[in-house]
C-alpha cells in the first residue's frame, strides 16, 4: 500500500519529464530491441538452414569420390577420382547393417534444349532410389523406376529450375529434350525443393537414371556419390563408420594411408549449424550486454541528476520520517522502473522490427519468450545496480542540508 | 514533553568552532503554546533542527515525551519525526507534482499505522478548513493555502507537537494571520506548538515568549496580552477570511 503509493508518485515525476526520461531509458531501449530481433531473426535462420538440411534428408550419409580439402575455410573435394563404382553401393546397402539404400550418382554440367531453348543444368544420373533417399518429390509425371535404369531408357525428370527456364509455362511431362547429344523424354517433374546447406538450388537439375547417365551420357565405368540412408538418425555415426572401414577394406586402403573419398554426415553437418548458431547467440549476448551495460550508464547519470534536482523533496520526506533505507528504495524502484519501462518498450520495438524483418526475409520469426522475459529481468537487474549509487548518496544526504538546498 | 538541559551544539568548520548553543534549558508542558524569538545568528535554527529531531545536540539531554533524543539513532529520529513531530516550514515544502491530498499523505507512507490513508488526510484538510481544495496542485493555491496544505501535513499523523519555523515568514500579513488563527485555534484544542520566529507581532500570538540571544536564553516569559489573529482578520479590511490572495 505505502510502497504502491511511492511507486505511482515515482512515476508521476518521471512523466513529468517525458523527453529526459525517454532519453535516459534509450539505451536500455536500443539494446533490448536489438537482442530481441537479433535472436528473432538469428532462430529464424537457423530454423531455416536446418530446415534445408532436413530437406536434403536428415537420414542421410553422403559419400564422395575424393579426397575431402579444406579450402578457403571450407572443406572441398576437388580432382576426379576414379575409384568408386556402383558395386561398392550394391555392397554397403548389403554389408552394413541399419543401412536402408545405398543410392550411387553421377553428375556433370550440361546443356538441356528444348525446341531452340537451352540451359545449362547439373545432370544427375542415379538409381530408382534416389528419388525417396534424397527426398525428391514429384510435381507431377512419374519417376523413373529400376527397369528404366537397367534397359538404360533415356528418361528424365527436370528440377523446377530447369522446367521453368526450357519449357516457361508449357507441360515438360511427355516432351523430348536434347541433353547433350541424346534425346531424352521427360517422364515427370520434381516439386520446388529450394536450396540446400550451402546455398546450392536444388531445382536445377535434371535426374536420369544412373546406367544411362554412365553409358549413354558421360561414359565412365566410375561414379561420383554415393547416398546411404540410415535406419534411423540414432545410427547415423555407427554407419558412418561400418561404411568407412567397408569402402576402406573395398579400396584396400592400408592403416594409416588417407581415405580416397569422403563421407558427409548429415547430423555432423546439423551438429555443425548448431555450433555456429550458438556462437552466434553469445556474440549477440555479448552486444546485449554491452548496450545494456552503456545503457545502465545512461540511467545512472539520469539518476544522479535527479537525486541533486530533488535534494530538498529528499530533505522534505526525512523531516517527515522517512529513514534512510526508504530513500534507498525510492530511487532504487524508480531506477528499475525506468530500465524496466525501457525493457518493455524495447521488447515491443523489437518484436515488431522481427516481425518486419521477417516479412521482409520471407522467413518465421521465431520470438521466444524465454529471451524476451531474459531481456526484460537483464534491463531491470542494469537499473537496479546503476540506481544503486546514485540512492545511496541520497539517502547519505543529511536532511537540514538537503531542505536547505536549492 | 519537552525537557532542554544544558543544550549546547558547536559546529566545526576547518578550525573554526562556532558555538551555536552555549547551554539552553526549559521545559515545554503539553498544550502550551510557545514562540522562540531570536535575531538570526542567536541560534534559534540550530534550537529549531534539534528540537525537530533533525540534528543531535552536542552535549546536554534533550527528552521529547519520555525518549531520550540526543542518544537515539538515525533510524529511530526518522520514527520519532514521523510520529511524534509536526513541521510547518517557511518555504511549505510541498511536491509540486501531488495535489493537496496526497501532499497531505505523505508522512503516512513512512508511518506503519494501518488504516484509511486519504481518509485521514481529508480529515487534516478539514481541520484547516481546505477539504474543497484536496484535489488541486500547489501551483494553484495562494501561499496561504499552501501553508495551511502543510499544517495539515503536519498534523496528519497526529505529532504530540507542532514545530513551525517561520510560519508566517513567506506570506503576507492576512495570509500570515489565517496561519496564526488556525495555530490559535489548534491551540485551544489541546495542541502543543513551539514556534520559532524572529517577528514580534507574529510571537506575541503565543501564550509563552522564550527570546534567544547567542545562543542562550535571554528571556522566558507567559505573554500577558496574547493577541486574537481571528480578530485581527476580522479588523484586516479586504475580502473575507479563506478568500486570500492568489
């Protein structure tokens, strides 16, 4: 009741002075907003890089012909191996245990026509499989099965891209395309499937399956990939290594030579995302905490300001009986309601920046209550440590100093 | 109720000592009415900060209402100004950003009585007769007014004395009359007062005139022929009493 009175006295002075008071809470303003859209938008895009590793199935181990380099930062495989052949994926998907399909592919850039059009397109040949593994969709047509790849039928299926950029608005399904210098007929279409982890468009390709793509296309007994899939995701780091030792065993790889190909984990790949995401999360921290920290220093000057402005009101509550403690509490509540109003109105600037953002990013903003409510308790915590000094030289004043004063 | 003995209060400045007080007794008995007159500079600031529990005599005892004052804590002066003691200050001290109410209250914040808060402060409003004015500012009260807004602030958790110093000294003479009225009227009710002043004519409204001089006490005695403030306005052509100048 008495400490309730105090608190709408307090605001009352500080409404009176709306433009210092707003000024004051800036900073505490500034850098709760920017936390808030900061992790808004950073779960955003973590969501969404996480979505585009699932897209590229979440059970899935990739397997490339080459040894894996790390350039510029990231880990390459470059020169052409010749190595890995459809029968070391007849032998994973019938050796390793929890291994469910072992799909192997080849690609190369080539230009697709159709009727004077052409582009220029990644051309992916690959088992019947491959469409469930690396989860591909249909739009519409058919995929091609196990008896198109054995008789080396000269099928295809075309990405979004590619349907968009040869064919415009017309039906691919039943048309022939030129690929190289073979006639394929398009048997379907894949659904829109967006980019992968590392940026790639996933819709510009064109699938044929992998015996043709061998003989017909590219001739070479060698493929490029291999994609396992995984029982389950709880076994994704126990098949990565029955398919390590296999292929190693394959290949005849003694102890302590190199591996000639690569293997990618999916959930490494995730695990990885994570590690990036949650340096990302202490790098905002990190930022909150120093605008929070410029902001608590902005209060602080704001306080002692007013301490001195109302010097005789703190003679003026002594002479009535106010001990030192309460004039301690005073400003020490009206500290955590500035930084706390500063809280709440940067949580709201935030919010509605994410929302912006996110709109304009085409993505979900991800708002999460446990920030927000993190940010809002941070802000008053800065109030109540800065407040602190500038209460304590309040209540310190003697009250006949202070009523004298003006 | 209020027993001095050998007051005395030196302030060091550097190196200089100022004796401020240089050994004050009396007694002051409930329901009296007393002025301290003095020049400034005779100490009566100094009498004035310690009998309100402001300030700690440097020797000497000083007993208000059986508690020893001069060996009490900070703490426990800030209780005893709050429930024992009563200002009326010369400059009001009012918050200009409360109404006459809430001004009113304040003490009650720091007091731990329960009880209907604004209910008692409208009834100290109406005890100076300003229960038509508890929801305007000070801005908007003559400084008559304001005073009387601080009389009821002062009497709102009902002190065992008024201290006024300087009651009158901000406002003028009518105005300063309706203060020393209601201080009379307060009076017949049964209400100790101690009011410093340096003002004869303001003094001579006491029952009891202790006079100060450099620190000591030059003088104590009842005032034979107290003058009647009520009468006096009566006498103050102008408008009528309560309509004072804004």
């Amino acid at each position: 009741m008495q400490f309730s009175q105090n608190a709408v006295l307090s605001c009352q002075i500080l409404a009176a002075h709306p433009l210092r008071t707003l000024l004051s809470i800036a900073g505490v303003v500034v850098g709760v907003a920017a936390v808030i859209l900061m992790v808004a938008v950073g779960q955003g895009a973590e969501q969404r890089i996480l979505d585009r590793i699932g897209r590229m199935g979440s059970n899935l181990i990739t397997i490339n012909a080459a040894p894996a380099r790390l350039m510029i930062g990231r880990s390459r495989t470059v020169a052409t191996v010749t190595t890995l052949t459809a029968r070391d994926a007849r032998a994973l998907s019938e050796d390793c245990p929890h291994v469910v399909a072992a799909v192997p592919a080849v690609s190369k850039s080539l230009v697709v026509h159709w009727e004077g059009r052409n582009t220029t397109t990644t051309v992916v040949g690959m088992t019947a499989d491959g469409f469930r593994v690396r989860s591909v969709p249909l739009a519409s047509g058919r995929p091609f099965d196990a008896d198109d790849d054995r008789l080396r039928k000269r099928v295809a299926v075309v990405g979004q891209t590619v349907r968009r950029n040869v064919f415009g608005t017309a039906n691919p399904v039943g048309q022939d395309i030129r690929i190289g210098r073979v006639i394929f007929e398009v048997v379907g279409a894949a659904r829109l499937r967006g980019t992968d982890a590392t940026g790639m468009d996933q819709d510009d390709v064109v699938f044929v399956p992998l015996e043709t793509a061998m003989r017909r296309l590219l001739n070479v007994p060698y493929i490029q990939t291999i994609y396992v899939e995984a029982e389950s995701r709880r076994w994704m780091d126990r098949v990565e290594r029955d398919v390590r030792g296999l292929l190693r065993e394959r290949q005849r790889l003694t102890a302590g030579r190199p591996d000639t190909f690569t293997i990618q984990n999916q959930q490494t790949l995730i695990r990885a995302e994570r590690e990036t995401a949650r340096a990302m999360t202490l790098l905002i921290a990190s930022v909150a905490g120093i605008a929070l920290l410029v902001g608590g220093v902005g209060i602080m000057a704001v306080m002692l300001m007013a301490v001195r402005e109302r010097t005789r009101e703190i003679g003026l509550r002594r002479a009535l009986g106010a001990r030192p403690r309460d004039i301690r509490v005073q400003f020490l509540v009206e500290a955590a309601l500035l930084s706390g109003g500063g809280g709440v109105l940067g949580f709201g600037i935030g919010i509605g920046a994410a929302v912006a953002a996110a709109r304009l990013g085409g993505w979900n903003a991800s708002v999460s209550w446990t920030a927000a409510g993190l940010a809002i308790a941070c802000s008053v915590t800065v109030g109540m440590v800065f407040g602190l000094y500038p209460a304590l030289r309040a209540s310190r004043l003697e009250p006949i100093q202070a009523l004298k004063s003006d | 109720m209020i027993a001095l003995e050998s007051l005395t209060k030196h302030y060091t400045k550097g190196t200089v000592v100022t004796e401020a007080l240089k050994g004050v007794s009396f007694r002051v008995e409930r329901g009296e009415f007393v002025a301290i007159m003095g020049a400034s500079g005779s100490g009566k600031t100094t009498l004035m900060n310690i009998l309100g529990g402001l300030d700690t005599p440097t020797s000497g005892t000083y007993r208000l209402d059986g508690l020893d004052m001069a060996r009490a804590t900070d703490d426990e002066l800030s209780g005893i100004r709050n429930r024992k003691i009563g200002f009326v200050f010369q400059q009001f001290y009012l918050l200009d950003r409360a109404d006459a109410l809430k001004n009113v209250m304040l003490p009650l914040i720091y007091a731990d009585g329960s009880g209907d808060d604004a209910a008692r402060a409208g009834q100290a409003l109406a005890a100076v007769g300003l229960s038509a004015r508890s929801h305007h500012h000070p801005a908007e009260l003559s400084g008559g007014e304001q005073q009387r807004v601080a009389i009821a602030r002062a009497l709102v958790t009902d002190p065992v004395i008024l201290l006024a110093d300087e009651p009158t000294g901000n406002l003028d003479a009518r105005n300063g009359l309706e203060v020393l009225a209601i201080f009379q009227r307060l009076h017949r009710e049964g209400r100790t007062i101690v009011m410093i002043t340096h003002d004869p004519a303001v003094a001579d409204h006491a029952r009891r005139l202790i006079v100060l001089k450099d620190g000591r006490i030059a003088g104590d005695s009842p005032v034979t022929h107290p003058r009647d403030a009520q009468a006096e306005l009566g006498r103050t052509p102008g408008d009528a009493p309560g309509a004072g100048p804004r």
